[in-house]
C-alpha cells in the first residue's frame, strides 16, 4: 500500500512532545494503551522478525488465534486461507468488525534495527529473497491484539458483538475476497460497521488521519504481450518489429491520462516493466509491458482498461500486422477496488479522534493512489459502512528532520520503513478502542 501526501507544519509541534505527554492524561483509555503498549513491545518486535509472505501466514495465523483465545474471544481459524476470526459477545447491541491483515513482502531489511528480519525464502524463479514487515503488518496485529485486551478489560463500557479478523494475503489483495467468499458475513455475525487502520510513513507517531470519501484507489495489474513477426536486424523489411511497436505504444499509452479521462477525475498509467529481444541482430517475436493502472471511480477504471486495450490494438494494425498476431491483454488477479471510505463513519471517528487526541494529532488526510482489498468489505450486496484510519508511524526526531531538511522518510515497502515502536502502539491501540467504545457505546 501506498504513500501518504506531504504533512502540514502543526504536527511539527508533535514531533517535539513525546506523545505520552501530550496524550490526555485524564484519558482513562489512553493510560490503559499506554501500559498494553509496553507489554507488547516484545510481540511487536517478534512478530517483526519472523515475517511471512501473503499466503503463508500460517505460524502468524497460529500465534495470533491463540493470543486471542487466551485474551477470551471464541476463535475460528482457517477462513480463506490463513484467516481468523475472534468473536466476543457482550449482550444485544450493534456488531462491529475490526481488521488487521497479516502478511508481509519479498523485501530484504536494512533498517539495521536490532530486532531487524533476516528470513530468507526462494523465490518462484528460484533466488533466494529477504523478507520483510515493510509495509507496517506487524504493527497493524500487534495494535489489534492490544485493542482486543482492552476491549475485553472494558466490556462494561460497551455492548454487542465484536468481530476481530486478521486477514491473509492483502499484499496480493486476494484475502479479503477469499475471506469473503468463505463465509465472513454468513458465518459469522455480520457487521454494521467495518473499521481498520493503516500505518502512515509520513505521518509523525502520535497522530492519526482520516479520508473521508475515496481513500485508496483502484488497481489494475495488466499485462500486455506485443507481438512482432521476427527476423533478422538487416532485414528489417521481412519482419514487424515488436519493439519499435512496443515504444509507440508506451508512448501512447500516456495520452489516456493526459487527453482522454476527465481532469478532475484521478487516474495513473503506469507502464513498470518492458521486455524483449535476446540480440543487437536479432528483431524478436514478442515484447512483454507490466502496467498498473489506478483510480477512484469505476468509470474511469473501466475507461483505462478499455482505452489500453484499444490502443493496443489499434498500433498493431497500424503496424500491418496480421490479426492473430495483435496484442495479448490480460487483467491480473491481483486487481482491487478503491476505498471507499463511508462519510458519515469518518465523520464520525474523526469526532472521537478530535476528543481523544485533540486536534493538532488528528489529521484530515488526502487520498492516495495506492491500494488496499479492505474496500472489498464495504462492497458486497449488505454495503456496510467501512473506514480505513492511518496511524502516524516517524519517529518524532526523524519527521522533524524531515520537515527542517527535507530528508525524505522511507515510504512503506521500503527496506528502510520502521514505525517508532511504543508512541505508535499506543495511539493505535487508543484509537482503535476508542472508535470501537464510540460504535458500540451502552
Ligand atoms: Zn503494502
Ligand atoms: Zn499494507
């Protein structure tokens, strides 16, 4: 998931005060993160060092359901995968569903932290990989184990039943659609509302920020296989040239944003990859383009795809080349819907971010272009609200830095990427129980 837009001057004053300090003393929530927080600290830094790729969650899957069952929630495992689900019930009331996702990413760290990753796994193509917590996973379930404690030392502040899930595979966004499609409303009691947090690089430890509307964008992993008659370099005339095709193409392809989707309207074309050809005399038969393709609305999605596929198309035949030779355009698996954020839920935890924080650490956000598969809860036939809340991870000497010099601050998925521990868990944990009091408030 993606990068958070430059952060505004007042949380400067932030990265100054130590968020314990600023945290209201009075807050009887906040005093009770406060000390969950530092008996984590060494859960946090367990989980980081044994991190495991999207759909091999199975040790993380393990260990969190066990950690839930001894906290007392009625636990089931093995929902879409690696999936669990952790109920409690405190009486009749509302139902609220709370998620953490679990997996993390082929990335080898180099934080230098002494708690830093050094598993190793194979690749598909058989080299040998680091693996990482690099996009905050590892801080997202310690959060949620944390919240899971208080909630169940404060059942008499709240009612109804709560839904806790820790979700497999989210960097390939396909766990929540599995989870979803192994009976997660059916099975289980089915949400009013949806909540989950994400950490945020760019935002200081200690703050929290809200989008309400469209968060995360839309994502279309394409690939796209040109495809040439092949021959040799002096000769070009005997052959259609799948390269020369594939640099025009490329080219035209930026023409979709630039004239074609309405201003207004977000979108990205991004061409991340282009292969072909073995020789300096050898003109190939194919050339292979990975894109991804991002927005907000489902009709520009559709339009990107569409025009992609046109485009595509149309240089071919432009080119002379046979139809059973045009280009081959497929939409990958790993393709997720926006965010959409319900405005009156965010609303809504933005009020008891503004009460519990105050509002120097409660931040409206922007959207992002990244993306995200919680969207999916907010999608079936029930459209349950749903909201996504970023959670400041920058240790308050680097974000002012950061804003002094401009020193940039290593973006999620980045071999650098560390949440500043204790200040991070504990607003997390005060955050994500407060919405949880506020939504299922006696
Ligand atoms: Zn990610
Ligand atoms: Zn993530």
């Amino acid at each position: 998931m993606g990068i958070m837009r430059p952060l505004i001057a007042f949380l400067l004053v932030l990265a100054t005060v130590p968020p314990s300090v600023t945290a209201q003393s009075s807050n009887s929530v906040a005093a009770a993160a406060s000390q969950i927080a530092k008996d984590l600290e060494p859960i946090y830094k367990q989980l980081h060092t044994q991190p495991e790729l999207s759909n091999q969650e199975e040790k993380t899957a393990k260990f969190l359901a066990e950690q839930l069952q001894k906290i007392g929630f009625e636990v089931t495992q093995k929902v879409g995968g690696h999936g669990v689900v952790a109920m409690l019930k405190n009486g009749a009331g509302p139902t609220l569903l709370l998620r953490t996702d679990m997996d993390a990413l082929p990335v080898t760290e180099q934080t230098g932290a002494p708690y830093a990753s050094t598993v190793k796994v194979t690749d598909e193509k058989g080299s040998s990989v680091g693996v990482m917590h690099a996009c905050g996973h590892d801080m997202h379930m310690t959060v949620f184990l944390g919240t899971a404690r208080l909630l169940q030392q404060s059942k008499d502040k709240w009612r109804g039943s709560l839904v806790m899930i820790a979700q497999p595979a989210e960097e390939k966004v396909q766990g929540a659609k599995a989870m979803l499609a192994d009976g997660l409303f059916t099975r289980f009691p089915r949400p009013d509302h949806c909540v989950a947090l994400h950490c945020a690089p760019e935002l200081p430890a200690g703050a929290v920020g809200v989008t309400e509307g469209y968060a995360l964008a839309n994502v279309d992993s394409v690939d796209v296989t040109i495809r040439g008659v092949s021959g040799h370099g002096a000769w070009p005339h005997k052959t259609k040239d799948p390269i020369v095709l594939a640099a025009q193409t490329v080219l035209a392809l930026q023409t979709i944003v630039s004239r074609e989707t309405d201003p207004t309207q977000p979108a990205v074309v991004t061409v991340g990859s282009i292969h072909g050809g073995t020789k300096h005399n050898i003109i190939s038969d194919e050339v292979k383009l990975q894109l991804t393709l991002r927005s907000y609305s489902d009709e520009v999605r559709n339009h990107t795809v569409e025009a992609v596929k046109r485009i595509t198309r149309g240089l071919a035949q432009a080119a002379g080349l046979p139809e059973d030779r045009y280009p081959i355009v497929t939409i990958a698996n790993e393709s997720s819907p926006a965010t959409y954020n319900n405005p009156e839920l965010s609303q809504r935890l933005l009020r008891v971010f503004d009460r519990t924080f105050g509002s120097d650490r409660t931040v409206r956000t922007k959207p992002i272009m990244g993306a995200e598969d919680f969207g999916l809860f907010g999608r079936t036939e029930h459209k349950i609200p749903i909201c996504m809340f970023w959670l400041g991870t920058v240790d308050g000497a680097r974000f002012k830095e950061n804003q002094g010099t401009g020193k940039p601050l290593p973006p999620l998925h980045s071999s650098q990427y560390l949440p500043a521990i204790r200040p991070t868990l504990e607003t997390g944990i005060t955050a994500m129980t407060s919405v949880a009091l506020d939504l299922l408030a006696r």
